[in-house]
C-alpha cells in the first residue's frame, strides 16, 4: 500500500472496512478517550525523547521504508470478534518524512490485511487513494 506525501506532515486513514459514510478529518483526527487514559496495569506509549533514543532496527523482511517516513502517531478505532478471529477498523496514521530522505511516498507493510480503502487527510482537504 503506498500514499504519497507531498509535504512533512500527513495522516493516512487505512480501514478494513468500508465505512457507512465517507470519513472526515472531523470524525477521525481525534483520539479515543482510551488511547489518552490507559487502564490501569496497561503500559502507556513511552515518550517521544525515549523513542528517539532507541535506535531503529532494520527488519529484512518488511518492504516498509520506516527509514525515509516516520509515524509519529497511530489512533485505533477497532472492532473485535474472537468467533472469527478478526479485527475491523479504522487506523489514523500521522507521519513525518526524515529531512535527510526525502521521501515521496510512505510504503507500510500490509501481508494477511485486507484493506479496502486509504485516504490522504491533510487538514479540511480528504483525497480517496487508489
């Protein structure tokens, strides 16, 4: 699945289903109140300075090109059905482009995914990906 990214910062909406109206940046673009309130004994995200301080791995196997675009933040609104074995949902994702790469496209691994639609949110402005 590629996206292009014409500027630093984006979000891309990833779903697994399609939704019953067109989303918005309005409807997604804020987290679930359990992302900003973990429940107790849950281990909360560590910080920006601790994550920029581990040094990212390289994964032989992915095709992602998490070098050149960084995902600065994930919000997940999901679905889970344990008779089935699946989660559907919606995936917010907000990255940045590393300076150094300059990259044009934002490459994510989706193997044993079925997407059915991605969209480039960018403030008022939603573009449909193909």
């Amino acid at each position: 699945m590629r996206g292009a990214l014409a500027a630093v910062n984006r979000s891309l909406l990833a779903t697994a289903r399609p939704p019953s109206s067109p989303p918005t940046s309005a409807t997604l673009g804020r987290p679930h109140r359990r992302a900003l309130y973990p429940r107790q004994g849950v281990a909360a995200a560590p910080s920006a300075a601790a994550s920029a301080s581990v040094a990212m791995a390289t994964d032989p196997s992915s095709h992602a090109n998490f070098g050149d675009v960084r995902v600065t933040r994930a919000a997940f609104e999901l679905d889970v059905d344990f008779g089935r074995r699946v989660l559907e949902g919606f995936v917010t994702l907000t990255a940045a482009v590393e300076a150094e790469a300059g990259a044009a496209e934002l490459v994510l691994d989706s193997r044993d995914l079925h997407v059915t639609g991605v969209w480039h949110i960018n403030g008022p402005d939603e573009t449909k990906l193909e």
